[in-house]
C-alpha cells in the first residue's frame, strides 16, 4: 500500500470538475448564475456544436477588477460567503467559488471584464492549468467569458460527451431553466451563428408563454398564495394539459431550479384526484422563503435542496395547488366558453312533458330567437326515472350546496338543461352559451368518487346486507386479505369473510354499490388491499381505492336514462368539486358555442 499524500492543485481541481461539471449545459448554468449574482440585466449566449467547441457568455454586470482576475479563477475564491452564518442564509445563486476553477481545469478559458469604475478592460486565460497573467483588452462593460474544448485535457471524459444536437438540446433545457426564473433579465441564444432566442425583459406571464408556450398557459391556472412566511406564484396546468413525460415541471426556490422529492410529492399528490397515474401535470411554480430556512448546500450542482420544516412546505405546495385545481373545478380547458363567463341562463327547469306535447317547447329560448316547436326526436330517453337518483341516494354530498334546489334558488345552471342523449354514451344539454356534451359515465364517476370521499371521511358510508349471499372463488392472498382486513372493509361498507381456504363469502356491499357486481368489485378491493396494505389503503392510497370503487358504481355506457336523470346529473356535476375532469384525468364535458354552431353551418353568411 503506498503512502498517503496530498494530491497537486490541477488534480483536485479536475476532481471537482467531476461533480461540477458534468456536461457543458453543466458549465452554462454555472456562468449564467455568475452573471445574475453579478447584476446583469442582458445576457448573451453563444454557443458552438452544442458547447462542446464554445461557450461564450457575456455580461452587462458589475464586471471583476483586474487585480481579481486571477483569484476568479481560483478554487474556494468568492466574493458571495464570508462565514458560516453567510452559508446558512445563502441569497445568491453562487457561492462555493469552485465553478470557475472546476471550468477552468478542464476546458480552456478565457475570462475578460470591466467595472464601471475602471478605464479599461483586462482578460486572463487558463489552458488547463495556473491562470496567466491578465492582460488589456477591449470590452464596453461588464464581463465575458469563453469556455472552449471542453474537457480537452481528460480524453477519458469527453467520451462520454454525446451528440452536438444532444449536447444543445441540454443546453437550451438549461437558458430556459435560467430564463424562466429571471423574467426580468433579457435574454439571447446562438448556436452555431444561429440566433434561437431573443427574449425582452417581462413580466413573469409573458417570459412562461414565451418559453412554454401559449398552449400552456391557456391551459393553466394562476397560483398566488402566501402563508406563514411561504409565498408561491407561477402557473400550473389543468389535468387535461397533463403530459407522458415530466419536460414541462419548473419549480423555482429563492430563484433556483431545483429537484426536490418533498416538492415532486407535495405536486403529485395535489393532482392525485384529477390525473391519471401514466400522466405528469406541467407547472411552472416559484417558491420564496426565508433564506435561512432552507439549505442549498447539499449537493454538488446545487439542484436539492433541504427545507428545515419540510412538513410544513409541503402542506403549503399541495394546499394552494389543490385550492387553485378545485377552484377551477367548473372550467373545461378543452371548451371555448368557461363556466365561469357563462352568461345567466334565465329558463326555467325542464319539463319533462315537452316530449309528450308538441305544444311545449322542447328546450328553453335563447335571447332574440323564437323557436319553432317540433314534436319530440326519440332520442333514447324513454327510460323510467329513477336509476340516476337510486345510485346517488344516502349519500352526503361533497359541496356545501347540497341540493339542485339549493343551485336552482341562488344561481343559473351554467351546465344548461338535458336535451337528449347519444348513442347510450353521451348526454347533449343546451346552456345559455350553445350546446354541452357531457359523457355520462365520466362525469358520473367524479360525483361518486368526491360522494364517497366525503361519506368515508365522515364514516357514513351505509351498508346493504344482501338477500343471499355471494360466493367467490379465490386464491390464498385473496382470503388471508378479506380476514386480515376486515375492519377496514367494514369501515367501507363490505362484509366479506372466508368461507373455505378457497372462496369467500359476500354478505354485504355499499349501499350505492348494490347493484354492482359483487364479484369483480371484491376482487378489486382485495387486489387493492393486498398491494397497499390496510393503513396505506386509508391514507395515501385511499383515494386510488375510492377511484376503483367510483369506476364500479358510475353508470355505464348504453345505460338510457331519463330526461329527470340527466338534468339530475348536469345539477350534480355543478355542484362537485372539480367537475370537469374524471379521476383518471379525462374531460367529462365540452362546450360549443352558439358562434361556433353558426359557423359550422354558415348561418349569418
């Protein structure tokens, strides 16, 4: 074994370069955050096969005085942290003072500046090695630096650089991270003498649509809360924007992008209800709090970080996105006219007897237009009432509002009234603003699922015992489950017990459940509860649970319901929290507008 020794400066530093940077999108952010510590509200990037060949980016900054060029360059040099206490706050996006030297010890650099105050410019290079000594040069203000042949000096690392289009593909991941969280900094990218981005200072609205694009933010709804010394603000996007893969999820602390656990959890859970499990929502959310609370010391890239009350963070994060998600609850960001914008539909309720007597209006009169009457289209409605009001009944709503008559007595029914329905499917309605779509079984299936959150958490789910019981074959795991969880399903409404090392019996089921098949639906309960667990199920994974049992008890495809029924449906769906999306993250309605209809058929022209 050889002795121990210290290891030269340039080695150190190559190994440091190892954490620092990976890549060079690795070395843009690094330069990038250099030039906003140091001021800058114009910033200029150019790039060169995909800044594997250059990197240059020059500054507007407060510039470097030439007698610190050299330290600049210097490994643990940094105008940002003095002392310990100065590293618990830390404010600035920099502060280690390694990225430079780490830079510096693999790449060759070139670093020029000037500060107000001075009559000249000076650069100073380093080719892998000690800097040299500075030298004039011409510069108007500011600071400049070029990082070229990145890795030259370690052959071993740069095997493993990718593609150039690879390369800036990670770069431009980087000028947008940087970009999106300085709205207020003007921004440029070249690569390769092409110009790829030209972004004016803005406002925080205008630089998101800029670089995420306006399908974004139609899609979105603002975030603005403060709390107990948290503020959060940004944009996040409604379920029916969610995406196959995490690319749109920008959540800023104090300014700098980061991937955090507690809030990717905080975020998913928020939209736990509304998305389905193979989707990821898009947001772009700004975090600012005390400095002090929060540690960004903890890894080499600085992108985690460390909140000394995660808890609370956390709480707060999934708090105002759940708040701004279900106050958003009427709008469909599929449809041209909100919820929201409606105007007050003033018809009076539908009248059933209109599709008995041509004498009756069919649907209610829009302002300025005199309907002529028809008899009734049978448009497979000539189900008895009763089935919608049976699988709904005994069930506390999940709105304060707990009644159609309570909606019809203090507002307009922005979901209009039941025309017909579609192929079993589909229900079509008129509103004030054209014509609603509503796929039945969809919105259905949201109204049972936030009824039965609400009845699980004020433990008023009722039981039905059946006539005769049911008998179910089932494997080992399936009845070790029913045995070992069985207060748990007793809190859900089941009862079911072994009846033989091989079967089960169902004696009982949720009341709104009663005409659901047993058989599969005890299936699906056990799986759940083998999976997860009985506390899992009541905690985290209750609502996964609540979402199988909602899919089970909706009314389903081919089902013709009454014109009583569907009204009933458009009245419960106005009333539920986050009405326009399913629990597997599908749209359950769709506006046309009467400009639109017009449009379609050429009416005005």
């Amino acid at each position: 074994m050889s002795a121990i020794q210290l290891l030269p400066d340039l080695l150190i530093s190559q190994i440091a370069a190892g954490e620092v940077v990976e890549r060079p999108a690795s070395a843009l952010k690094e330069l990038l955050e250099n030039s906003l510590d140091a001021g800058a509200t114009e910033i200029r990037i150019h790039l060169e096969l995909g800044g594997t060949q250059l990197i240059r980016v020059a500054d507007n900054g407060v510039g470097i005085d030439q007698a610190q060029l050299e330290l600049a360059l210097t490994r643990h040099a940094t105008s940002k942290i003095a002392s310990l206490e100065d590293l618990e706050c830390v404010a600035s996006l920099g502060f280690r003072g390694e990225a430079l030297a780490s830079i510096a010890s693999v790449a060759r650099v070139r670093l020029a500046s000037r500060t107000p105050a001075s009559q000249h410019a000076f650069e100073i290079r380093a080719d892998g090695t000690a800097p040299g000594e500075s030298q004039p040069t011409a510069l108007a203000a500011g600071t400049t630096i070029e990082v070229r042949d990145m890795f030259f000096n370690t052959p071993a690392r740069r095997k493993f650089l990718k593609s150039a289009a690879t390369e800036y593909a990670h770069c431009d991941e980087t000028f947008r991270r940087v970009a999106l969280a300085r709205p207020d900094v003007a921004f440029s990218l070249h690569h390769n003498d092409r110009a790829q981005q030209h972004l004016r200072a803005h406002s925080a609205a205008e630089r998101i649509a800029a670089l995420l694009g306006e399908d974004f933010t139609h899609a979105a709804v603002e975030i603005a809360e403060i709390a107990a010394g948290l503020s959060l603000h940004g944009m996040s996007a409604l379920p029916a924007y969610s995406r196959a893969s995490r690319d749109a999820q920008y959540i800023f602390v104090n300014g700098r992008f980061v991937r955090d656990k507690l809030l990717a959890h905080a975020l998913r859970q928020a939209y736990s209800d509304v998305l389905h499990n193979d989707r990821h929502p898009a947001y772009c959310l700004f975090l600012t709090l005390d400095p002090a609370t929060v540690d960004v010391n903890v890894h080499p890239a600085k992108t985690e970080v460390r909140f000394r009350d995660g808890r609370a963070v956390h709480q707060f994060l999934y708090h105002a996105i759940n708040k701004a998600l279900a106050g958003r609850a009427g709008d469909n960001p599929a449809a041209h006219a909100q919820l929201d914008s409606t105007v007050a539909y003033t018809a009076q309720p539908f009248n059933t007897s209109a599709y008995s007597s041509p004498a009756q209006p069919a649907v209610a009169a829009r302002p300025g237009y005199s309907p002529h009457y028809q008899t009734a289209m049978p448009l497979g409605v000539a189900q008895p009432a009763g089935f919608y009001d049976l699988m709904t009944r005994d069930i506390p709503s999940a709105s304060p509002i707990t009644s159609a008559t309570e909606v019809a007595g203090t507002q307009s029914h922005p979901l209009g009234y039941a025309v017909g329905q579609i192929h079993g499917v589909y229900v079509l309605a008129q509103n004030q603003a054209g014509l609603v779509l509503v796929d039945m079984h969809a919105a259905h299936e949201r109204i049972m699922y936030e009824k039965l959150k609400t009845a699980l958490d004020h433990k008023t789910i009722a039981s039905q015992p059946l006539l005769i019981p049911v008998a179910i074959n089932a494997d080992a795991l399936d009845v070790a489950a029913a045995a070992e969880h069985a207060d748990t399903l007793a809190a859900m409404g089941f009862e079911i017990a072994p009846l033989s090392p091989t079967s089960l019996a169902i004696r009982a089921v949720p009341q709104l459940l009663q005409h659901v098949d047993p058989d599969q639906l005890a299936r699906d309960l056990l799986r759940e509860l083998r999976e997860s667990g009985a506390s899992r199920v009541l905690t985290e994974q209750r609502n996964a649970l609540l979402g199988t049992l909602a899919c089970h008890s909706a009314v389903r495809a081919n089902r013709q319901l009454s014109i009583t029924e569907m009204n009933a449906l458009l009245r419960d769906m106005e009333i539920t929290e986050r009405a326009n999306q399913c629990n597997h993250g599908r749209p359950t309605w769709f506006q046309i507008s009467l400009a639109e209809l017009d449009k379609m058929f050429m009416r005005g022209k």
